[in-house]
C-alpha cells in the first residue's frame, strides 16, 4: 500500500513540476490508475467515479489521460481491440493478454532489456524502447473450457 501512495505522491509532484493543475478529478483518475490492476479503459475510469463526481464526463477523463500520457505518467495500450487501455508508467514491465477475455496482466522480466542492445549491435540503430506482448487464455477463462 505504501508503494502506491508514493507512486500517487511522486506523480502529483509531477504534475506541479510540469505546471499541471491539480483538481480533485485528476488526483482521483490518477489514483484509480495506480491502484487499478486490470488496465482500465477510459470508460471504466469513468463509470468508477461517476458516483464521486456525478459532474464529470468521459470527455474529462479522456482530456485527464491525454495530460497525464504527455507529462509521462501514462502509457495508453491499443492491442487491437476497440478501446485504448491505459497503465499507470512504474518500471518496465510487460503484458500478457488473455484473448478470450481480454484481461491484461503485467509481468517483470529483466532479461529483456539484453534485447534493446542486441538490436542496436546488429542494426546500428539507436533504440529508443521496446514492447512485448504474450497471448493466450488466462486461468478463469481456461476453467470454464474445461466444463
């Protein structure tokens, strides 16, 4: 717990360093994000909200997300489906994608970054970065094959 209230704290420092307002909605959006271990799309950061801020829009959470992806907090996700998910940026990690439910979950693999100057030895190139997924059917939706 103490860990995402300093992701929360050094994220908010962020915003202030960068000139961004602090509002009671974007404090929240970015808390939701930090906490939230499933990749949320724009419409479920909104939906958990809305009760908290029955003034707010999925607009606002889209322009919040926009700001927060410029300022570096935020990696927005496309993985073919139809919505952006969006991660809150910690270290690097990454995803592996359930493709009948679509669950995202993270995972750590250091070894990879090896990759980045594998790539820039063979190529000549200067790498800026790297993404991976993995696909396959997550435990939940593996059990209900099985019945």
């Amino acid at each position: 717990m103490a860990v995402t209230q300093n992701h929360l704290k050094e994220a908010l420092e962020t915003l202030k360093e960068t000139g961004v307002r602090i509002t009671p909605q974007r404090h929240a959006i970015l808390e939701y994000l930090i906490n939230s271990m499933s990749h949320p799309t724009a419409d479920e950061i909104y939906k958990s909200l809305e009760g908290k801020f029955p003034n707010m829009s999925v607009a606002t959470v889209y322009n919040n997300l926009r700001v927060f992806r410029e300022v570096g907090l935020v990696k927005e996700l496309t993985y073919g489906d139809a919505s952006a998910r969006f991660d809150f940026v910690t270290t690097d990690h990454y995803h592996i994608i359930c493709e009948e439910c679509g669950k995202i979950v993270d995972f750590y693999y250091p070894g990879l970054n090896e990759v980045e100057h594998l790539a820039s030895h063979v190529t000549g190139f200067k790498v800026g970065h790297h993404r991976m997924e993995i696909y396959g059917v997550c435990p939940d939706c593996a059990s209900k094959e099985v019945h």
